[in-house]
C-alpha cells in the first residue's frame, strides 16, 4: 500500500541555488553543562531535555526528546526538513522546515502530529521498537546533521547574517548525556528520515566510537548516499558551507567520490552491525536535493543498491512510488514488498534474522 507524505519534509525541494556571497566562521566554544551528565525522565513517556551547549540555525539553542522504555535497547531518530547553503535558500525562499527555535513547544506539536503510526509510537502493536528507549532529535540546522560551520551568509547590500550549520556538534553534544544514560545498551537503532536518514549515515560512525560494544545499527529512510559523481560533487558544494567533510573524512574519505562508498566504509569498519536502506524508487524530493532528474535519481539509487548487494550485512527496501511519495519510517504498517511489510523487514534486521533479505519494487 502507498502512503504519502507531506509533512515538514516536502520543504527539501530546494533548487540549485548558489552561494550568495560568505565567509565560513568557526562555531564559539560552547558552553556545556557537566560532562556525563545522565537524564532523569520517566519511563514510557516523552521528555524534552534542553542542552545549552547545542545551536538551531539562527543561534537559539536546542534539545531532545526522550522517552526511556522497559528493554536495554535504544532507538535514535533523526529528523528531517529540508537544506539550505545560501543566503537565498537559508534566509529567502527558505528551503528549510525550521532554523529554530525548537523547544519544547514545537516538540509538543511534532509529536502530537507526526509519531503516531511510526517507528516511535508505542501504541502500534507491530512496532518492534515499541518497548525500546526512544530518542527524538530534531533538525534545524539545515546540513543534514551533518556540520561543523557558523556561515556567514551576505545578503544583496552586502549585509552579513550567520546560520549555525552545527548539526554534528549538536550530535555530539547529544552524545556526552545519551551515553551517561544508557550506558551499555544491548541493541541500539541509528535512524533518520531523510535529512535524518543522511544524518544517519553520517553520524553513525560517531554513535560507534562512543558506544564501542553492543550490537548497532543503522536505518536510512530516504536519505540515500548516492552511487555516482554527481551527488559527490553536491555534497562537495555544500561542504563550502557546511564543513560536512570534517564528519564524512573520518570514516570515509572515498566519499568525496562516490557517496555509495559510505555504506562499504561502514559495512568493512563494523562488520557486525545491520545496515538497511529504505527508499521510494521514485522518490519526489531528493532529487531536487542533488539537482538531478528523477531518470537520473532512478538510475543513481539503482547503482547505490548494486553497490549493496554484495555487503554482508547491508540491505534495502525500495517502494515504487510517484511524484507525490517520500519517507516511509512515518508509516511503515503501509508498506509491504515481496509479501513481506516494511515492520517485519525491520523486525528481521534488528532481531538478527537469518531470513533478512533485500526488496525491489517489481
């Protein structure tokens, strides 16, 4: 069954815009509350935790949600909305679904409207995540959490404002308490929804060197490291204001080349952890994220699921979709490939199933 969604994302459609004039800026030592610091929140419901050592777009600060449950297994969920890396996308047309602030407020209305049915409800029987500890981290930094940058962005008349791009400082800084809470999680989920799927390609070498035991994995919904030069060469024109290379080198350097090298990096770095692509074949957004056709994001996803095919422990679920379709973790139960629905595929990956196997709509 097809599902569409419209929600906060369907802000990606930012066109290829170049960079209004700028400087890059280093992001001021932050100000950070004890090291190691655990959360206090109550189980089996949703707490918002405001880190002052963390940084929205326009400067305000930010924070996550938790929600810690009965197992010793912990789910991370990175969100999406959209990108900007101009002073027209950032600030004009706003390519973005925020720049800030996110609070507790806008929290409170994203949860209301957007975790039912998805792979943070509680409720929804088929969940297999539903007993786990839930985390939310929110996006809006506009650098698919994925930045070390304060830009300098120069308007028309010359006038300069910045825009935090700190999305992988902000992960960072996630990092110091998420570890101190669940210290030794038996199973832990990196995932992420389209600026959060690339979010959670990027980040989860990151994840792994500060939980360096237990069993991790990584869900990439509809952010997927393309195979080809063109998306490398994207990617390379953001990291002009995004620094996004100081997170990719790290763990892959061929990224600058082929971002499909991001799933073999990962896959021959840490050979035990499950890593799964979910993707609609003829996604609406990102190939306006990669000014690309859609013949060509088509092509390009093709070739990225070639590349995995061959790993040993990296999947994909490919829907069909059409002009309207992105993101599928909002709504698994409606998504079944081969007779096989999208909750089990998940289910199978992070119970180890010997089963797990790839799907491509026919």
């Amino acid at each position: 069954m097809r599902t569409r969604f419209t929600l906060g994302l369907a802000l990606f459609v930012a066109l290829a815009l170049g960079s209004c004039g700028g400087d890059r800026q280093s992001p001021p030592p932050p100000s950070s509350p004890p090291l190691a610091q655990p959360i206090d929140a109550p189980r089996n419901a949703w707490t918002w935790v405001d880190f002052p050592d963390s940084s929205c777009g326009d400067g305000s600060t930010t924070g996550i949600g938790v929600n810690p449950g009965d197992s010793s297994n912990v789910l991370v969920f990175l969100e999406g909305g959209g990108a900007c890396w101009s002073y027209e996308s950032c600030f004009v047309t706003r390519s973005i679904a925020t720049d800030g602030p996110f609070g507790s407020v806008e929290f409170a209305v994203v949860a209301s409207v957007t975790f039912q049915h998805s792979v943070l409800d509680r409720d929804d029987l088929a969940n297999p995540f539903r007993d786990w500890s839930l985390v939310y981290v929110p996006y809006c930094t506009g650098d698919v959490h994925a930045g070390n940058n304060v830009m300098l962005y120069q308007d028309p008349q010359g006038v300069t404002r910045p825009f935090h791009h700190v999305g992988h400082q902000n992960v960072q800084a996630f990092l110091k308490r998420l570890v101190a809470t669940f210290p030794g999680p038996d199973k832990l989920v990196v995932s992420g929804t389209s600026a959060g799927g690339f979010g959670a390609v990027t980040n989860f070498h990151t994840f792994r060197t500060v939980w360096p035991t237990g069993q991790l994995y990584l869900i990439d919904d509809s952010g997927p490291p393309l195979q080809g030069s063109e998306a490398a060469d994207r990617i390379g024109f953001f990291d002009q204001s995004w620094s996004i290379y100081q997170t990719l080198d790290p763990f892959c350097p061929d990224c600058r080349q082929d971002l499909s090298n991001g799933f073999v990096a990962l896959s021959a770095k840490y050979p035990g952890d499950r890593m799964s692509l979910l993707s609609y074949e003829r996604d609406s957004v990102i190939p306006s994220f990669f000014s690309m056709s859609t013949d060509l994001f088509v092509a390009r996803l093709t070739g990225t699921a070639q590349v995995i095919d061959p790993l040993p422990s990296t999947r994909y679920f490919l829907f069909g979709g059409t002009a309207s379709d992105h993101t599928l973790l909002r709504s698994p139960g409606s998504f079944a490939l081969d007779g096989v629905g999208l909750w089990d595929f998940l289910g199978q990956q992070v119970g180890d199933d010997s089963d797990w196997k790839s799907h491509s709509a026919p």
